[in-house]
C-alpha cells in the first residue's frame, strides 16, 4: 500500500503529463523558429505579375510621351491667356509697345515650355478694342510602332480696358 494521501498519485500523474505536453510543444516551436517556410517559386515570376509589370512600364512610357507634350499646351495656353490680358492693359504699350514684343513674350514662354515653334507660327494683333494672339503648332509623337501626329491652335482675344 502508498503512504500518500489518496488522489496524490492522480496529481503527480497529471504534473507529469502536463510536463511532457508543454516540453513538445515548447520544442516543436523552437524547431518551427528555426526553419522558414521555402518558397515553391525559386527565382520564377508569375507571368500574370510580368504582364501586369509590363503593362504597367508600357503606360507609363505613353503616358510621359503624350503628357510632356499636352502639358506643355495647357500650361502655354494659359500663359498666353495672360500676356494677352496684360497687353490688353498695357494699352498706351508700355509694357508691348509693338506686336512683335507680344509674339516675341509668346515665344520666350514657347521655348521654357520645351515647345519648338518660330514667330511666323504666333500671331499678335491689337487695335483699339481688343488684343488677339493665335499660336499654330504642330508635331509628331513618335513611339514605337506609332506615330500620333498633333496640331494644337492656341486662340486667345481679350476687350482692351
């Protein structure tokens, strides 16, 4: 017969297992810690991702070589928008004294745009009333395997104050 007290032999059974229960998991995890899952692609790429990564590259591409050129007429519009108002303005021609000065203003801002027209492509009128300036402009877009060929007319009349 024991000498413990009776369920004494219950407890120390389940101290036991218990132990051994929190030592495996305590082992499978430092053993889980010290491997990394392998990656079943080993240096492969998806081609869904090569083709989402090329379709991505190729817009960007488009996307630059037709910004450039829309983004310079947006902002050269506006831009002429402004010097005929300030020329509409300038009416005893202090600031433009001739035509020629308005086209040449057109041009210097053309050229800081990246814009390549001459100042037979910008016409400037003013008479008593209003100042007109009309810009012409057109160009190739090149990439490859296209051509995308654009003509821009820039019409701007504002009433003389």
């Amino acid at each position: 017969m024991s000498t413990e007290e009776p369920g004494g032999l219950h407890q120390s059974f389940i101290r036991s297992v218990m132990r051994t229960v929190l030592l495996a998991d305590y082992n499978i995890s430092r053993q889980r810690r010290g491997r990394m899952k392998k990656s079943s692609m080993q240096g492969k790429i998806n081609f869904g991702c090569l083709v989402v990564t090329m379709l991505l590259i190729a817009g960007g591409y488009v996307g630059y070589k037709f910004g450039r050129v829309y983004l310079a007429k947006y902002f050269l519009d506006k831009k002429t928008f402004q010097i005929a108002g300030d020329a509409a303005e300038d009416w005893k021609g202090k600031v433009y004294p001739s035509n020629r000065d308005i086209a040449e203003a057109v041009l210097v801002e053309a050229r800081s745009r990246g814009v390549d027209i001459t100042l037979d492509n910008i016409v400037a009128e003013r008479n008593d009333q209003t100042v007109t300036i009309q810009i012409s402009w057109e160009g190739d877009i090149v990439i490859p395997y296209y051509t995308h060929h654009f003509d821009f007319t820039i019409d701007h009349t504002r009433t003389v104050k």
